[in-house]
C-alpha cells in the first residue's frame, strides 16, 4: 500500500474535536505509523534545477510549515511575484499574447494562472481574450452546442 502527500498539512476530522483529539487521532499517531517504511522524494519535479528554483521551493515548504507568517497571521509574497495590474501578471506568463505564437495549440498549456475563485477565472479569461485580435470571433457555446457544433 502506498500513501503519499504532506503529512504536515493531513490532518483527521473530527468534529468539534479539540487540537489535541485532532493530533492524537492523525495519521502518524496510528498504529500502523510505526510499520510503514518511508521513501522520500528527493527532487521536485515540477521545478528546475536553479537557485531561484530551489529557493521557491523552500519558500513553498516554509508556508506549508506555517513558519513564513508574521504576527497578523499574513505571509510576505516575495516582490518577484507581485505585479502591479492584471495586464502586467498576463504579461509575464504569456509574453506576445497578442502575435501569432499564441494560435500554437501548446503555448497555453505551458504555463497557466490559477485562481481560487470563479469570478476571477472569469476576469482573467475576459483580459486575456481582449489581447487577441479584435477581429476574430469568440464563440460561446455550452457543452451541448459545442459538442454539435464543432465534434460533429
């Protein structure tokens, strides 16, 4: 049996259960804890191999630790990854948006913005597709039409 994921930020449910009852019943006080032979990943994937990366990494691992937050409980994002305005962030993720590069099938699934909130997919989506030729058409069809209209 494998189990994976961050055994920092797994904890059990229990409702209305104190921090202790909620330690107490984690993952790691089981017991099976004690049986399970533990192979650590030693590279992350996702990232490159440059001290920025690295650096990046080490900042993700410290927020998951929850070490990162000041006396307002609110994390310092690092000034490289504060952008000024919606233009600006669009920008740097798809450069040359507006040129014919952005027409190759895989120039949207290298890089992606992710968004916690509908709402804001929704503002994003809308600012990206005003930097594209005024001219072309944007066809809104929900799954069913989309499906007649264009995998027939």
């Amino acid at each position: 049996m494998v189990f994976g994921g961050d055994f920092h930020q797994t904890l059990s449910v229990m409702p209305k259960g104190t921090h202790q009852q909620v330690v107490v019943a984690s993952f790691c006080r089981g017991n099976l804890w004690g049986h399970i032979k533990f192979l650590h990943l030693r590279q992350n994937m996702c990232l490159g191999h440059s001290e920025a990366d690295n650096q990046h990494a080490q900042w993700l691992l410290e927020i998951g630790a929850g070490s990162t937050m000041n006396d307002n409980e609110m994390i310092q994002v690092p000034q490289s990854m504060v952008y000024a305005n919606l233009n600006s962030l669009i920008n740097r993720i798809y450069p040359g948006i507006g040129n014919s590069r952005a027409q190759d099938n895989q120039y949207f699934l290298d890089c992606i913005i992710l968004c916690p909130r509908n709402d804001e997919v929704h503002n994003i989506n809308e600012a990206i597709l005003q930097q594209f030729n005024p001219t072309a058409e944007v066809v809104r069809a929900t799954r069913a039409e989309y499906s007649r209209r264009f995998l027939s």
